[in-house]
C-alpha cells in the first residue's frame, strides 16, 4: 500500500509539471463617474450655486448646508457667516481650518480665486495624503457674505483607495465655487 501512495503521488507530480504557468495581470480598481450635469439651486440663503445631480441637498441652520454624495459616501459641508467688520477673524479661521491638516498631509496646494464681476474672492485648497479632507474653499464677498467648505469621506482616509473619487469631487467644489451668487 505504502509503494501504490509513492507510485500515485510521482505520476501525480509529473503529471502537472507538464503544463505551461500563465501569467496573470495585475489587477487595478477603475472607478468610473458619469459626465457631471449641474442645476441650479437656490434655499432661501444669501447665496445660491450649481451642484451635480448626484449630490443631495440638506439644509441645515443658518443657511449651512451639507452635499451628499451617497455613491461615494461623500459629504461637502459649507458653512455661512456674515461678515461684520470681522473679516480678518473668518480668514484666519478657514486657513487656520485647512493647516491644521498638516500632520497627516503630505501636500497642501492652494489655489486663489477671483471673480470681480460677480464679487466672489477666495483660496481652494488641494489637500494630499492621508488627511481627513482632500478639499477644502472659503469663498467671500469681503463685505457681507463668507462660506467656507470642507469635503469629507465616510472612511478611514486612504488617499489612494479614493483618488478617484476625489479628483471627481474635486471638480464639483470648484465649479461650486465659481457658480456661487450672493443675493
């Protein structure tokens, strides 16, 4: 019995060595988003903007708002304030907001935006790595009106996991930014 198993097993490994080993590609998530499409909307606050059909609109005290994107478990948050003669205090306070990612950011890029037609001036904030925020805006009238943005993820931040999605993302916070009106 002893000499079959032996037998058994060599004709079994010669038997497999006879086959060709097939290499296999590396295998890569490709996350794909549709062409954003944008509306209008318009709450009741001092501004109104232009969002992307995927994100959901909770409004919440004092014309603060929260867009949900729920297919990427992604949630921007704006924040409204008035200004009165405090203007100095809410920038601080936007960049001290976005600098305080520093420890887990690898880069923060920060892009200024200036629209004087429309009287909307501000700073968006590209944020790598394996922070809490990959975006973050503040946006301003300089005289009455200030809002500022942060993009969160409903995940433990892993920068490349979610690339794809923030780059996406990343188009909408600026298009907001740009569509802003104040009122």
């Amino acid at each position: 019995m002893k000499y079959f198993i032996v037998i058994f097993s060599m004709l079994l490994l010669l038997n497999s060595c006879g086959q060709d080993v097939t290499v296999k590609p590396k295998a890569m998530l490709h996350l794909q988003y549709p062409e954003p499409v944008y509306k209008l909307i318009d709450l009741g606050c001092p501004y109104s903007f232009e969002i992307n059909y995927l994100a959901t609109v909770t409004k919440k005290q004092n014309c603060w708002i929260n867009l949900d994107y729920p297919n990427m478990k992604a949630t921007l948050h704006l924040t409204y304030r008035e200004v009165n003669n405090n203007l100095d205090s809410l920038l601080f306070d936007a960049q001290k907001l976005t600098y305080d990612h520093t420890i887990k950011a690898s880069v923060i890029d920060d892009l200024a935006y200036e629209d004087s037609i429309k009287k909307v001036y501000g700073m968006y904030y590209e944020i790598g790595g394996n922070a809490a925020t990959p975006s973050q805006f503040f946006v301003t009238d300089t005289t009455n009106h200030f809002i500022t943005g942060s993009l969160y993820f409903n995940a433990k931040p892993n920068y490349d996991s979610i690339l794809p999605a923030i780059f996406y993302l990343r188009n909408d916070v600026r298009h907001l930014m740009e569509s802003i009106r104040w009122k």
